[in-house]
C-alpha cells in the first residue's frame, strides 16, 4: 500500500516539473524570438537587488546617430553615444523605449530640446530622470548619465579665407571643426608669427591647463567652436600675419590653416580720466599709453580756459604702439588745460584733463564731486553737513582744502580731508562756511615745505 501510495506522489511531481520546464522553454524561445536583450547582459547581482531595477531605459534613438552607435549600461545607468564624425548637430528629437510603468521625467528633450553641443567642452552632458508614472523627478530620482564619445581625434577644418582683428578689440569667432562631440576641450587660443617664436595667449587662463569652459559650440553653426579673439589687453602684437593655434586639454596644439591679420584699430587711452596727464611747468613733453598710437595718425590740441589753443604734434611712438610721446608747448602757465586728441583729423570720443603745476611737489585738484570733465567752467553746488568726494593728488593726513570767499579775498576756510580705506578722499564742509561762492585750492606739506595748488577752475557755490 507504501508503495501505491508513493507512486502518485511521485508522479504529481514530475507532472510539476515538467510543466515548470515547459514554461521556462517558452519564455527562452519568446526571447530568443525576439532577440537577446541588449540591456539585461550586464545586470550583475548588485543591481539585481536594486528596488528600481524595473524601471529602466531600454533604448535611446537620436536622428544621425546609428542604433549601434548607442549603448546603455544599466549597471552604471549610463548612456553612451559613439557620435560620427560627420555628425552636424543641432536640436535633436530623441525616441526613448522604457519599461513598462515608467515615465521619462527630465532629459534627452523631456523638458529642455537635446542638443549634443553640451558635450563639447567638459564632457558634461545631462543628466536623464526616469521614474513610476505619476512620480516627480523629486520623489524618485531614478537617473542615468550621457556620455559622448568622439569618433576620432579634433580637427580644425581647412580654409584659406583670413580671418582679420583690429588691434585692442575683440573678434568673436565660430571655427568649424570636426568632432568636437566628446572629445577633450580647447583650453586656450594662441598667435604666433608664421615664422615661429612666443606663443602670445589671446584667450583662455594661462596658470589653468584644466579650464574647459572657454571654448562652446556655437549653437548657430553645426561642428564650430565659439570663442574670441582678445587684443584688448595685450601690448605685445603689431600689425602682421599670425598663425592661430589652439591647445587642447592634455597639450595637443592645432593650428588653423587660414592666416590671421591683425590691422589697425581705433586709437585706445589707458588713462584714467578722473585724472587726466600732469606735467610740471615747462616739460616738452607728454607720454600717453594706449592702444592704435601711431604718430602718422595722431595729433592733438590744447586749449585754457579762455579759449587759447597750442597745436600737439607726436614726436615719438612704442614699436607696439602701445605708447606715444607728445610735444607740449612750453609756454603754458600753471593751471588746468583741455586736451584733445585726433586720429586723421577725426577727434577722438573723449577728450584729456591737463594739469600743469609749479613743481612736482605742488598738489593738484583733478575733480570735485567725483566727476569727469576736461575743463569745465560752470559753478559746482557743495553742501555743507554733507560728505562729497574730491579727486586730487599729491596730498597728505596734513593736507586740508581751503575755501576762499570771492566776494571777500582776505576770508578764507580750510576744511580737513579723510581718506577712506578704498574710495576717493572725501570732505564735509562744517555750517560754520558761510553761503556763497568760494574758490578751491589745496594745500599740502612735503619735506618740512607748505605748498598750494592753483585754483580749481571752477567756482564752489556753498549752499
């Protein structure tokens, strides 16, 4: 009866088994039907415990990009995208397979239109949210990183059309290059003279080999760096014929076939207008700096405050032209001048304040109120009890403005100067000075010595 009994059993389950084995046959066969899984052959058992391992991407689809050219590991959750090298760019529309219950959340145009021109410089791409339908980005962050990778090495693509800058501007440049999608960025932008010698850095930081944020793609132009030219700042660079070189992350240097000129530009002062130039009576000459000075171009003119005017000519210029000396009439009296500067007879937008003083110990008052003028003639309105600024040179904790009364010469006030930490010297004038219309000068001490500036050239109204 033992024996009745077990056969049944026994039976029962092998009858169970074996449907078991037909089952797992058919799912096998759907599969193999279908074709392998591409995107299960890395789960390894980490991400098999994974809670949100059923909701995943199965494929990613970008116009231009073959299928093959896009892998997904979903261990790492990384998409990879093998970009070609003909690949043009632009605003892609990507076709995304997720499983089943899963929603895209943010990424590859879910809310912003997918471009590959992030991946031009960093590497950086984006960051791809999935997560259950119904779910935000916050409440399940499920997400998978894109990374592109070049097709072959960055080149600059040939032309013979020059590219041409006027010296101290700018150019902005889009340059067309092949793979510039996920491969190492351009650091920096160099000009060199044909025939070799320095490097002169035009854009990038030259103690940051690592800086990758100088050089986009121009999202107007399919495969071009965008970047610019920058003479602005740099003293070294004459008119000519330069090559344009650019380095890559890591040292690679490529250099762009088509020639760069560099023109002249429009003539540039690097003085600070608050104060102008100063000269000491009797000095020949003045020496400007800038950009564009070049002694076949500039002249110049000054004027006083009555309308008298002596010719500037340019005697001497900086091989750069970076610098230009000026011969100064040396007639002229102590006291405050306009000069004006041309370029071929054209003047230049901003005119120059000159003050000729005694000596080279003799204070100088540039400006009242913080402002800039070349030589101005109306009053200025000071109030007493108030602080105000005053631009002036030559001056110490002893130095004191005084204030003399026009209408009585013999009444005068000396008011005391505070210098603040980072800002202009300052005064306020005490309601012991009476209302009315004074003239400026400034007194100082240098070497045990008391020395006074002209008067200011504009009358002081105190109100």
């Amino acid at each position: 009866m033992d024996h009745f009994l077990w056969l049944p059993r026994f039976s029962l389950l092998a009858l169970l088994l074996t449907f078991g084995m037909m089952m797992m046959s058919l799912v096998a066969c759907r599969i193999n039907i279908n074709g392998p899984d591409p995107i299960t052959q890395s789960i390894n058992e980490p991400f098999a415990t994974d809670p949100n391992r059923n909701y995943r991407i199965l494929s990613v689809t970008l116009p231009g990009i073959p299928f093959e050219n896009i892998k997904i590991d979903q261990q790492k959750r990384t998409i990879r995208i093998k970009v070609p090298t003909d690949f043009a760019g632009g605003e892609l529309k990507p076709v995304v397979t997720l499983t089943e219950n899963t929603t895209l959340l943010s990424g590859l145009g879910q809310r912003n239109p997918f471009r590959m021109e992030s991946f031009c410089y960093c590497n950086q791409g984006e960051l791809v949210t999935i997560g259950p339908i119904g779910s935000t980005p916050f409440e399940t962050p499920i997400q998978y990183g894109i990374v592109a990778e070049a097709s072959a090495p960055l080149e600059l693509k040939p032309s013979q059309t020059p590219l041409v800058i006027r010296l101290g501007e700018f150019l902005p440049v889009s340059l067309p290059v092949q793979n510039p999608y996920g491969n190492l960025p351009i650091v920096k932008a160099y000009v060199q003279r044909p025939e070799g010698g320095t490097l002169v850095l035009v854009h990038g930081v030259d103690n940051n080999s690592n800086s990758c944020v100088w050089f986009p793609c121009d999202y107007k132009q399919p495969s071009a760096l965008l970047f610019t030219i920058n003479l602005r700042s740099n003293s070294t660079l004459g008119p000519g014929t330069y090559k344009l070189i650019l380095e890559q992350q890591g040292g690679r240097l490529l250099t762009l076939s088509q020639p760069l000129q560099l023109v002249r530009g429009e003539p540039r002062l690097n003085d600070n207008p608050f104060f102008g130039y100063t000269i000491v009576q009797g000095q020949s000459d003045l020496l400007i700096q800038g950009y564009n000075l070049y002694t076949d171009e500039i002249t110049g003119i000054i004027t006083d405050q009555n309308g008298k005017t002596w010719p500037v000519r340019p005697i001497a210029a900086a091989p750069n032209s970076t610098t230009l000396s000026l011969s100064i009439p040396l007639d002229l009296s102590v006291g405050y001048y306009k000069l004006q500067l041309f370029k071929n007879g054209i003047a230049l937008p901003a005119c120059q304040r000159l003050s000729v003083r005694q000596s080279d110990r003799h204070p100088v008052i540039y400006s009242l109120l913080y402002s800039i003028n070349c030589l101005a003639t109306q009053p200025v309105s000071l109030r007493r009890g108030v602080r105000q600024s005053v631009v002036i040179s030559y001056f110490n904790s002893r130095s004191t403005l005084k204030f003399t009364n026009t209408a009585k010469p013999d009444e005068f006030y000396q008011v005391s100067i505070v210098q603040p930490i980072e800002s202009f010297p300052q005064i306020t004038l005490p309601q012991t000075i009476p209302v009315g219309t004074y003239r400026v000068t400034l007194l100082s001490e240098d070497r045990g010595q008391s020395y006074e500036s002209e008067p200011f050239e504009q009358s002081i109204i105190v109100q």
